[in-house]
C-alpha cells in the first residue's frame, strides 16, 4: 500500500473557508504523472501541489501544481499553502523555503502568521486578439478594455461591476484563451483596497478561482503603472474572498498573505511494485 499524506489550505485568508483551498501532498520522490494526476482529481480543488526535497540543500525542493484536469506552470497561492505546511506543520523553526518550478525558484519567507511568495512578474500584452464584445459576451458585461493573450484582461471601471458579473463558463471555455482575468478599482464597498480582480479558467478546469496569486503577478504591475504605486492592496472578490498585500520590485512581484490549514490526511493507494 502506497500512502500519501495530504493537507488541504486555506490561502490567501485569515479564516477557514476563505481565500482559496489547495492541496499539499509531500513526496520522497516523483509519482507517475497519471497516478500525481488522479490524486488531484480526487482532491477536486483548483490546485494541488506536490513536493519532493532536491539533493544538495535542505533549504531547496522541487514542486509542480495540478488542477482536476491539467498540470500548470505556475500557481500562487498553492505555493504559498506548501510554504505554509513546510514553515507551520512539519518544520515550524524554518522561515523561508526556495522552491524550483516550472516558472525557475521561487522563494517563500515567514515572518510570524504571514507569507511573502516572490513570483516573475508577467506585465499583460499591450495588444489581444479577442474583442471586449466577445468577453463582455462571455462575461455579462462589456469591459471597457483588453488587454493581454496568456492572461486575459479585462479592465472595467468599478468594483461593483466585477462583482455584478454573470460569467458564462461555456463560453468563456470558447473563447481563444486559457484564462480570462477581469479588474477594476476599489470602488464602494471595496474602496480600502486599490484594485479588485476575479478570474476564470474553465477550460482548466477552474470555472472560478477564489484567489489567484500567479493573476497578480500580471495585476501588479498593470496597477503599478496605472496608480504610480510599487505596493498595493488587492481583493478577489470570488464567492470566498481572498485578500493579499502586493509590491513590485524590479521584474518580481512579491505577493504577501495568511493561510490557515483546514484539513489533512492521506491517500492509500496501490503499491507501484
């Protein structure tokens, strides 16, 4: 019998079924990729992350990030959730971790109950081959621009308008993108903070994200330049809500947030001999 242990966090929260859950699934060494696959499909939240430790340094690990349905090449707040259960659960006297990825080293450090992911920045294309009718289509509500192609922004004036949206997941997985990413200044309600962010990757297997932090690694310096600030305040205003501390530096983005460790586990799985 093959065991697995799993935690499930809450990142980017300070409350239990906030922010937005992942899986942390440590390993001695990598699974087959089906097997890595079928386990975060049983976990059925947006990401899961597996670690394993890398040779040379204790300090050092190697870490990949699933949906229900695809591997992807960089995640957030599953990031940070890892961070969480190295620094919190299994090693609490450690304060920073350096993972490789699919996306280079990313570096997490601890300072108390929170978390400072440094991620590359991804500032969003000046042009996009969709239209603001095809995404307002998509979405409810036309925005007023467009930006982007890995990640597509849609920009809108207020936050009421975000949260207004009546996305269509069926079309929004027809549209020629991966992603649609949508902001809007902190207006009304969410006037404490400088910008508000919901997205959407149906075609993912995500039709709504809670809180995504590789999205702010293109929000922050979009905002940046638009509000000539290099740290900023964000909200995802999803169904859970998530809250994050944002700062640019250079051609990183350092996202800073709470976690809180709501489950764990294991897998029991057949043997691989």
């Amino acid at each position: 019998m093959l065991e697995i242990p799993c935690y499930q966090v809450d990142a980017f929260t300070r409350t239990a079924f906030r922010g937005n859950p992942a899986a942390v699934c440590p390993l001695d060494a990598w699974l087959p990729d089906p097997l890595l696959q079928s386990v975060a499909a049983e976990n059925a939240v947006s990401e899961t992350a597996f670690y394993k430790p890398r040779a040379g340094s204790p300090d050092d690990f190697d870490l990949r990030w699933m949906t229900p349905s695809v591997e992807v090449d960089l995640c957030g707040h599953a990031t940070l959730a890892t961070a969480f259960v190295l620094m919190t659960v299994l090693e609490p006297a450690r304060t920073r971790v350096r993972f490789h990825t699919a996306s280079g080293v990313l570096e997490v450090e601890r300072e108390g109950d929170t978390f400072t992911l440094d991620l590359p920045s991804r500032p969003p294309d000046s042009g996009c081959a969709i239209s603001a009718d095809a995404i307002g289509a998509a979405l409810g509500t036309k925005p007023t621009q467009v930006l982007g192609k890995r990640f597509m922004l849609a920009l809108y004036a207020s936050a009421e308008e975000i949260r207004g949206l009546t996305p269509s997941f069926t079309r929004i997985a027809a549209l020629e993108t991966p992603v649609v990413l949508v902001t809007a200044p902190g207006t009304g309600a969410d006037r404490d903070v400088d910008f508000v962010s919901r997205f959407f990757a149906p075609r993912e297997g995500v039709p709504e994200d809670p809180v995504t932090g590789s999205a702010h690694a293109t929000l922050t310096p979009y905002w940046a330049a638009r509000l000539g600030k290099t740290t900023l305040s964000a909200r995802q205003v999803s169904a859970r809500t998530g809250e994050l501390t944002c700062a640019l530096a250079g051609d990183r983005v350092r996202l800073t947030g709470h976690a809180v460790l709501v489950k764990k586990g294991v897998f029991l799985l057949p043997s691989l001999e």
